[in-house]
C-alpha cells in the first residue's frame, strides 16, 4: 500500500485501540496491536505514514535502530509498514484529533478537524512532538522569497544540492548527517557551527573532521551567520562573524539551517493531563494520567526517557501490551512469541492455488 493511500475506514465502528499518530512509534504499535489480536486504527494529520522522517527526513541515513547496518528514513518507514499492514489495521490520513472525551462505559471518543467522530475502547497517543515549524535565525529576517529554493530547513531531496556549492548551519545530528552525505554529491559543503564543539553523535563528529582534514569539507566552528546576498531570487553568498569578531564571505547556492524545529502540542496541551517538558507525563505502563489513556515515543515522558526511534517502539509495544488489560478487563494476558504466531497465522492461511 502506497503510504499516502487511506488503507480502510470503519467510519464509525469501534476499534480496540485508536493510535493518535502515524510515524514510527504509531505505526509499530499498530503491529503490536495485530500481534495481541486486537483491532486498532491511526489517525495521522498529514497525508502520508510516517511522521517526520517522511515529511522532513526521508533521505537521512539512520545508523542507530537495531537489526539495520543503514537504512534511509524512508525505507526504515517502508520496513514498519510492510511489517504491520498483514493486520490491515484502519488508517486515516490528512485528519488532526482536536479532542477527546472518555464515555461513561470507559471508552473513548475522539474528534478530528473534519468533525467525524472515532470510538475506541483505549486511547494512545504516539504524536510524536506534536505539530513542528523549523527554527529559523532572526537575523535573516528577509529570506522568504528564497525558501524552497535556495534556502531549506530539511533534506527532502538530495537532488536539489546535486552540484551545489552548500552553507549548512547547525552542529547536532541532521548537521553533521548531512555535511557527511552531501560530500559525494554537492559541489562544495561548508559547516558553519556557533559553539566552539558539535552536539551530534560522536562518530558521525569524526567522520565531519576527517573530511576537514582530507580537504573535503569546511568547518567554521565558534561562528554565526549574519546575512546572506541574492541576486534575481537566488542565493549567491553567506557573511558568517567569528567570536573573534573576524568575517567571512562564503560563496554559496544554497544555504541548509539545520538548527533544529519548535513543537507545539496544540490540542493535546488543553487535554487536561499532566505534563512535563511539553510531553504527556506517562507510569512504567506507559498510562497517562488517565485510565485507559496511553502515550508512547517522544511524546511521552518518564525519568530517563531517551528520545531516539528504538526508545519509541519500546514504549509502543509496552503501551499496547499494557492496554490490554483496560481493553480486556479480567481476561487473563497471555505473552505470544511472534515465532508462534507466525507458525499459527502460516498454518491457518489458505492454500494457494
């Protein structure tokens, strides 16, 4: 199934479990969902599966989920999928959840933009961060006009740097991400960072210096943008100022502020549930405050949460697996291994032919 296709809708039929999100962590606890033999639908704002790594990332190498050397964004998404869609779980696309209510017999009923109404017997919210803008540098007040093409707020398509001298700005993961994965395909990558050490993951920091020292890429280290030149609506130069007060005119086609996106809860921060670091404050069964009402992946918060994708399925397959007892009261919860339930499911598939 494309993921950018509605898979089914109930209309109003109850589902066991609603999932408010479909990027990674939604998408995963709608295959739990089928592997503890309940019904679940996703309910995604935007019009494709996904979340940010579809919308924002879809090119970017991911090197820390288990059981992959690699794999892009978009294909890590397309792996989910492929695992989850043998359960045919329902799925609406193109639809914000503005609120919910919990009913008198325990189930809950969720509202979208549109003004369709969802019922389902449990509740997990896997919106990631929320609703997310890029940051942008104030002092570039007057780039407008050159957003989308020349200047980005995320790598959608490497082909638009193909031959391109590029200013990335930033020093955490998507910055040294892609001053690594530009270098084969632009034709000049420049780092430009305004602390003097970089933020992103360790071994990916090494694989920047490196290249610095092979001659491969620039790196200016303890420097902040301050204006940019155009000509006829295309970018043709970055200023950068040193600490030290020194200046730099970087030639440039096309300038990638990867200094990260601010998060807004929006409905889901008039919920009346407890919060902490704008995220749904979840026990060690990933409940909220709320019976029945779960959270899982980056927004969810609990001490020690680390927010990275394999955190996210954990959480999924806790909530899911916890779930049960609000969906199923006083039915005894059995562990199914996935080696056992495949075994059954092979068996009991009709022959073909």
């Amino acid at each position: 199934m494309p993921l950018n296709k509605l898979y089914f809708d109930g209309g109003e039929e109850i589902r066991d479990l609603t999932i408010v999100g479909g990027g990674p962590t939604g998408i995963f606890a709608a295959f739990q969902c089928g592997m503890n033999n309940i019904s679940c639908r996703i309910i995604e704002s935007m019009p494709l599966l996904g979340g940010q790594l579809a919308a924002l990332y879809p090119e970017k190498h991911i090197y820390d989920v288990a059981g992959f050397q690699e794999v892009p964004a978009a294909g890590l998404v397309e792996s989910l999928w492929k695992q989850t869609e043998r359960y045919h779980p329902e799925v609406i696309l193109g639809e914000t959840v503005t609120r919910y209510r919990k009913l008198a017999d325990g189930t809950f009923e969720v509202t979208v933009g549109s003004g369709r109404v969802f019922l389902s017997r449990a509740l997990l919210i896997a919106a990631g961060l929320g609703a997310f803008s890029p940051r942008k540098l104030p002092q570039l007040h007057d780039i407008d006009h050159l957003e989308g093409s020349s200047v980005f707020y995320a790598v959608k398509n490497v082909s638009d740097f193909a031959g391109k001298r590029v200013v990335i700005v930033g020093g955490g993961d998507s910055a040294l991400d892609w001053t690594v994965g530009l270098l084969n395909t632009a034709h000049s990558v420049t780092l430009v960072h305004r602390m003097p050490d970089f933020q992103g993951h360790g071994k990916t920091a090494r694989e920047v210096l490196e290249a610095r020292e092979e001659g491969r890429v620039d790196v200016y280290l303890n420097t902040e943008v301050t204006a940019v030149d155009s000509e006829n609506d295309q970018l043709t130069a970055v200023h950068v100022r040193t600490k030290g007060g020194k200046t730099h005119i970087l030639e440039a086609d096309c300038l990638l502020l990867l200094i990260g996106f601010k998060s807004n809860l929006g409905p889901l921060a008039e919920w009346d549930l407890e919060l902490m670091d704008n995220a749904l404050v979840v026990d060690s069964h990933m409940k909220t405050s709320i019976d029945g009402l779960y959270a899982a992946g980056d927004i969810a918060y609990y001490p020690g949460k680390l927010k990275i994708i394999q955190t996210g399925l954990s959480d999924a397959a806790m909530a899911v697996r916890h779930s049960l007892t609000y969906i199923k009261p006083g039915e005894k919860i059995r562990h199914t291994f996935s080696s056992v339930k495949a075994a059954k499911e092979k068996k009991n598939a009709p022959e073909n032919g």
